[in-house]
C-alpha cells in the first residue's frame, strides 16, 4: 500500500507505520491546496492519503475516487502519538475509496513533553 502523509501530518508517523510512506515535502507537494493533494496522489499511484485537513469531505467530490482519505482529528505531535494504534488500525481498514476520520480530541490538561 501506498500511503502519501499530507504536510500536516508530523514526521513522527511514518516509521510507525509498516507500509511504504512518502510525505508530501519529500515530492514538493507541501505548497500545493485546496483539494489538489488529493487529485495529485491519486494520479501518482497513491492508495491512501492521510491528511489534517477535516474539511477535505466538504471541498472535494469523493465519490468515485480510487484513493483512500484518512483525516486525523488534530494534529499537534503530543496528541497524535496518544492515538497512534487507532491511525494505525484506520490505515489497515481502509478500503478504496473510503474515508475515515480518527478523532484525536484536544485535551490540554493531559499534554505530557
């Protein structure tokens, strides 16, 4: 499986992830809005793209698509390394086309360095 981490998504992620990653800085992708990541990705082959970007669902027409959209709730690097089985378990049941949302709730109180 190929998986395209957007530019919001921390660089923590990807060696967790048994699959082949790429981020989008790496391809010069990290300049590029408003739903063109998306068309991109799928044009280069990529089944899956995991994004921050929540409103993704609402800007693009996903039906139809072959690539697979996982949305991480939040997305600073203290919160999202609390969710990292749930990002993980979301990437393995993607099927093609779908879109997955894994909430990542802000909780202050329990940030830890």
């Amino acid at each position: 499986m190929r998986v395209l981490f957007d530019q919001g998504v921390h660089r923590g992620l990807p060696p967790l992830c048994p699959i082949v990653m790429t981020e989008a800085k790496k391809l010069k992708w990290e300049e590029i809005s408003n739903g063109d990541p998306l068309k991109l990705a799928e044009g280069a082959g990529f089944d899956l793209i995991v994004t921050t970007d929540k409103n993704v669902r609402y800007q693009q027409n996903l039906a139809g698509r072959k690539i697979s959209t996982v949305v991480l709730g939040n997305s600073p690097w203290w919160l999202v390394r609390q969710h990292l089985e749930a990002i993980v378990a979301a990437v393995n049941t993607a099927t093609i086309g779908s879109y997955i949302e894994v909430a990542i709730p802000f909780a202050p109180a329990f940030r830890q360095g």
